[in-house]
C-alpha cells in the first residue's frame, strides 16, 4: 500500500493555497520528494494539473508568493517573462538588501564621495570597504547602486 502525502495549505484573501505541510528551501519556496525526484512544490503541482513543462519555460507564480500551490496562480513563461515580472514588482534584491552586499547605501555614497573629493583609487577604496576594485568602478560610474543618490534622507554624508 502506498501511502500518498497530501498538501496541506491555508488560502488567504488573494487566493492563494500557501502551503503549511511541507518545508521551504533557503529561497522560501515548499519542495517535495516524488518518485525519486526533487521538485520544486509548484512546480509540481503545476504538473500535475497541466502537465509536462518544457525545458525552456519556467513556472511563474502571478500572485508573486513563493509558499503559493494554487494551480490558479501558475502560469508558464519564459526565463526573461519571468525576470521582467522581477522588475516590474519590484522584487528584486538589490543593494543593501541582497544577502551577499558587503555595503549598504551610505556606504556607496561615501565611496562616490571619496573618489570625487580626494581621488582616491579604486584600489585603495576597495581595499577601506572590503570589496573589489571592480566593485567600486561599477559603483562610481553607477553601474551599480544606481538606486542611490547624491543624498541620504536629507543627511550630510560624513567621509
């Protein structure tokens, strides 16, 4: 007898089916085990209602909560439908809300204000914040960090 796991979930005022039974992985998203493979919980839920998924389309979620199983809420798009939805709902994680940023934005403003004032080097500034020259020639000619301005919240920005 096989016993088949059931997915609980509690719907909440979007609609959503946010998924209480099973574990998230470091990105906040439910996964289960089926017949030897590892999925993704919407995903597979994704397939079991509409069934294969193309190798070069992803399983976008329209209501942007990654604990959602409503088959309601998935929708297949490609790689880039997906990065734009990123950008247009602003969920992203730049600047000092990335989980790997070293600096946050008044750290970037005293970069820029340190290579305009005193003509520091991008190896000398990389060296006083800990990151890569790289990293402050793309901040200083705001490849990066472009979110940042001149100002902090009205505050002066002390070097």
């Amino acid at each position: 007898m096989i016993k088949k796991k059931i997915f609980e979930y509690k719907v909440n005022r979007n609609g959503c089916h946010v998924c209480i039974s099973h574990n998230v992985d470091r990105y906040g998203y439910p996964r289960c085990k089926r017949n030897g493979t590892n999925w993704l919980l919407y995903r597979y839920i994704y397939f079991l209602n509409y069934g294969d998924i193309p190798k070069d389309k992803v399983v976008r979620h329209i209501c942007d909560n990654r604990l959602c199983i409503n088959p309601k809420h998935l929708i297949l798009g490609t790689h880039q439908d997906n990065m734009e939805d990123c950008k247009e709902r602003e969920r992203h994680c730049k600047g000092e809300k990335h989980l790997c940023s070293k600096l946050n934005n008044e750290k970037v403003l005293k970069i820029r204000k340190l290579y305009k004032d005193k003509k520091l080097s991008y190896i000398r500034l990389g060296k006083l914040f800990n990151v890569t020259k790289t990293t402050i020639y793309n901040i200083v000619n705001r490849n990066n960090w472009k979110h940042v301005g001149e100002e902090l919240d009205g505050r002066k920005i002390e070097v």
